[in-house]
C-alpha cells in the first residue's frame, strides 16, 4: 500500500542485512572466543560505482554498504565483573563518491570492562 500526503516518506531504498554469530567457552566457563559477521546494505537497487556516478545524482553516502566481521575475547572473572579485548575490521563497497572510491580506514579495537551490581 502506497502512502501519500503529508506522512509519506521521502525516498524509499530496498535494504538487506543480516548478523551471525559465533560464542565458544574455551576450556572453562571463564574464557570465551567470540566471532561475528554482519552487512548491511541500504540500497541493494545499486552497487560500487553507480553510487555518486553522474547518472546517480541522487545517490549518497548512504547508499553504500558495509561489511563487517568482529572477534574477540571475553575473561569472566567472577558472576558480576567481565573483560572484553574485541577488534571490527570494517568493509565499505567502493564507489564513485570523494572520500569513498576504496576501503575507508574505519576498523575499530576495544576494551572494556564490565561490572554488575
């Protein structure tokens, strides 16, 4: 059903995405391995260069998608205190706008730590 009028929305993009993941305790119940797989597409209607091309003028940033596998460790040292080491190696698609024409430098590593009460 189409919408119209004032809450109709501006522009709308066929998306596709989805997430795996993947959790082994490592000898004990204290150490986990962790590792995870997502992608995310905003726009599966077009791909790498046609986004920011001339024929695309309306096109942009959010178009493009992303591609992301993480793993990590996890240390419980007790029920209410974890330690999470955990690095995302980040995948753009290539395209034809500035600043996006290869991989863009945006993998991200983290510590944390965490305590419940």
């Amino acid at each position: 059903m189409e919408k119209s009028g004032a809450f109709a929305p501006l522009y709308i993009r066929p998306f596709d995405g989805a997430y795996f993941s993947f959790l082994q305790h490592l000898g004990s119940p204290k150490h986990q391995l962790v590792m995870k797989y997502d992608w995310y597409d905003p726009n599966r209607s077009v791909k790498g260069r046609q986004i920011g091309d001339a024929a695309s003028k309306y096109l942009t940033p959010a178009d493009i998608r992303f591609d992301t596998f993480g793993f990590g460790y996890v240390l419980y040292f007790n029920e209410n205190m974890k330690a999470t080491i955990w690095y995302d190696r980040v995948w753009n698609e290539s395209t034809s706008i500035d600043g996006f024409e290869g991989d863009i430098p945006d993998n991200v590593f983290t510590t944390r730590i965490q305590y419940r009460f």
